[in-house]
C-alpha cells in the first residue's frame, strides 16, 4: 500500500501529465500533446506558481512564537528529515532538512511539555537504516537535551506515526505537533482522529514575500517541486477524509 501512496501521485503530478501527453503524441503525432505539455511545464516550473500553491497549502499557518505555545502533556515531532549517506563501508546520516528537529529541541527546552517523541520512520526501501527517530533521539541526548525522549515503533506514514503515539500516551493527552506548515492541516486531522488535543507548531515553511525580479519569472526546479507537492498533498487530505 505504501509503494500506491507514493507512486500514483506521480500520475497526477505536472511532469506524470506531461509524460502521458507525450506518449499520446507518439502514437497520434498531434503538435497539441507537444502543446500542452509545454504549458504544463512553463506554468508548473514558474516561481510565482509554486510560491501561490504553497501559501494555498500553508495556510492559514503562520511562524509560532515558542511564547504562545501552551504547556502540554507533550511534543509530537513527525519524521522525513534524515537521509543516509555514503558508500557501503563508510555511511552516516544527515539532515535533508533539519526545522522539526531543532522546533522539537526548543519546545521541550522550553518547559512546553515533559516528554519529546520522535517518530520511528522507516520506509520498506530504506529498511536497512537505523529507524529514524533512533538517530534524532541520539542527537537529542548528545546535545544535552534532558527530560523524557521516547520513539514510536516503526511507521510508514502520517496515519501510522498518529497510531503508533496512542501505544505511548493515553488518546486524550494534548499534543504539541511540530511538522512542516504544508504537512500541518492533514496531520492536525489525522491525530485529532485518534482522540489528541492538538496544538499545532508549524516550521518548514516553504512559501516567501519576496518581491517580484526577473527570477520571479524564469522557470526553476524548485517551483515543479512545489506544484507537485501540491498535488501529493491535496489528494492525501482527500484520502484521509474519504476513507479514515
């Protein structure tokens, strides 16, 4: 099932539309497919697309002082940051992106909960990685961080890291949930699911109010990225909301 989640978004994504089109274009040589799959590129690659889609999917979340946080029972920091380098003799983990973590740290710094959870994530093809919230809790505890830091067991995806924290605190406990601002709406909803108090803690914003330049208008890899982040995460809310 986790192989489907990840595979048929490509099918709807804007490069998933432009192949199709242009294996159309090989069987039926109408310049349209050509066409279209040009707009779909010039529109999906423009800056000032990606950057809209992304407020769209942020929103309404804005950057969360740490102050206005309230204490809870405690912090729920989702996984997708680690990414293990290297040959086969010599690997290591690094961050690909680094926000949830360090939001996690600064939360339980803080005094905003007693216990920091980390989600165990581990995908079929990466089974031969240390799960990740292994890793993130040996750099929790080499940075000095005190107070409880517990890891779920293995998980797959959103769904499953929501499950997995029902076997560690009692469903009604309230949660601080740190994820990316993107990530947060479909989150919020499949842990409020399973009966938590959610207070979100949004980071990883990926949207921006730079002023428009002539960057703004030339295509970029970054811009694709985010229209087909678009996409995935649209048709996840509406899978969860159809079928959980």
């Amino acid at each position: 099932m986790i192989y489907l989640h990840k595979i048929l978004p490509f099918f709807v994504s804007p490069l998933g539309i432009v192949f199709f089109l242009l294996i159309c274009f090989l069987f039926n040589r109408r310049k349209f497919f050509v066409f279209l799959s040009l707009i779909i590129l010039i529109v999906s690659t423009n800056p000032m697309v990606g950057n809209y889609l992304m407020k769209r999917l942020e929103h309404p979340y804005q950057p969360t002082p740490i102050s206005s946080i309230k204490e809870n029972d405690a912090i729920m920091v989702l996984g997708g940051m680690i990414n293990k380098v290297g040959s086969a003799n010599n690997t290591a983990y690094e961050f690909f992106d680094s926000d949830r973590f360090f939001a996690g740290i600064d939360l339980i710094t803080n005094s905003k909960a007693s216990k920091l959870i980390f989600a165990g994530s581990q995908l079929p093809w990466t089974i031969n990685w240390e799960p990740e919230g292994n890793i993130l809790k040996s750099k929790a505890v080499s940075l000095g961080v005190s107070g409880v830091i517990l890891v779920t067991e293995k998980v797959k995806n959103t769904y499953e890291e929501s499950l997995a924290l029902t076997k560690i605190i009692p469903i009604n406990s309230s949660i601080t949930l740190v994820t990316s601002a993107y990530h947060m709406q479909r989150s919020k909803y499949l842990f409020e699911k399973q009966g938590f108090k959610v207070t979100p803690y949004p980071v990883d914003f990926k949207s921006s109010d730079e002023k428009l330049s002539i960057i703004s208008f030339l295509p970029d890899v970054n811009a694709l990225t985010k229209s087909s982040l678009f996409i995935r995460e649209n048709l996840g809310r509406l899978y969860y909301k159809l079928f959980l």
